[in-house]
C-alpha cells in the first residue's frame, strides 16, 4: 500500500453493508501496521460511525447514502477514515455528555465519546458536500525492541 492510496465505499443506509466495511477495515488496517489491538479498536470505531450515519445522520432512510474512505498516511502516520452520511447534521458541540448523571443509563449517546476514546485522533464536523462527517486516525505503535 502507498502513502494516500484510498478506498472508497458508498453505500445504500443497509445496515447489512456492515461486514463488508468490517472487512475492508480489518484488510487495510492489517496493510497499514496496526497490531491486533488497534485493529480491534478501529473495528469498533468504524462499525459505531457507520451505524450512527445510516440510524442517526440518514435516519434510515434506503435513498440516503453512506460513504466511507480509508486512506493509508504512512507507514508512521497509519490509517485515516473517513465516514459521512447525507443528514442533516448536528452542532459537534452541543453533544450530551455522556458520562452526566442524567445519561448514563440512557441506551445512546456514547458512540463519539468512546470513538473518540479508540481512535489517536477524532475531528467531526459539517461535510462540505453536506451532511456530517468523522474523520478519525489510528497509528501503528512503535515495535518495541
């Protein structure tokens, strides 16, 4: 893999399309150096974003789409994805905190405070060609001798 190859899924809001992404995800995160550890993480960072941009950002709606872009930086810089629905969008800002009293026995709520947990780096913002979009990175770690 070379320094920004990308891939692109754009997809149907199905959450059937889950594993495909999963698949990709695991494949590339392998080809970019990440152990079994981040690769977990990153597994569980793209199936929350994915999910939150088809129930959430989509609403679920079958004529909406999902785009996904995962893109190598290098063999120090790892993995960049790119995940961005066509919803309306929300204020990055006003999110609920999740660890309030008043949240934590709320089903929901969680997905970009534990991405943003996961991931080495986590920006959400509007997309330019509309909708909400994450972009996260994760790192290889340095091989210790």
């Amino acid at each position: 893999m070379h320094n920004g190859n990308s891939v692109r899924l754009d997809f149907w809001s199905d959450i059937d399309m889950l594993d495909l992404v999963q698949s990709v995800s695991d494949h590339l995160g392998r080809q970019a150096g990440l152990d079994d550890e981040a690769l977990h993480w990153v597994s569980v960072a793209v199936r929350e974003s994915v999910t939150n941009a088809i129930r959430h950002g989509n609403g679920s709606d079958a004529g909406k789409r999902v785009h996904v872009e995962f893109t190598y930086l290098g063999a120090e810089e790892g993995l960049a994805i790119r995940v961005r629905d066509e919803g309306q969008g929300f204020d990055p800002d006003h999110l609920p905190d999740p660890l309030a009293p008043e949240n934590l026995l709320k089903p929901s709520g969680r997905g970009i405070f534990l991405i943003r947990s996961f991931m080495d780096e986590l920006d959400v913002r509007r997309a330019p060609e509309g909708g909400m979009e994450l972009v996260m990175v994760k790192r290889p770690q340095p091989v210790q001798s």
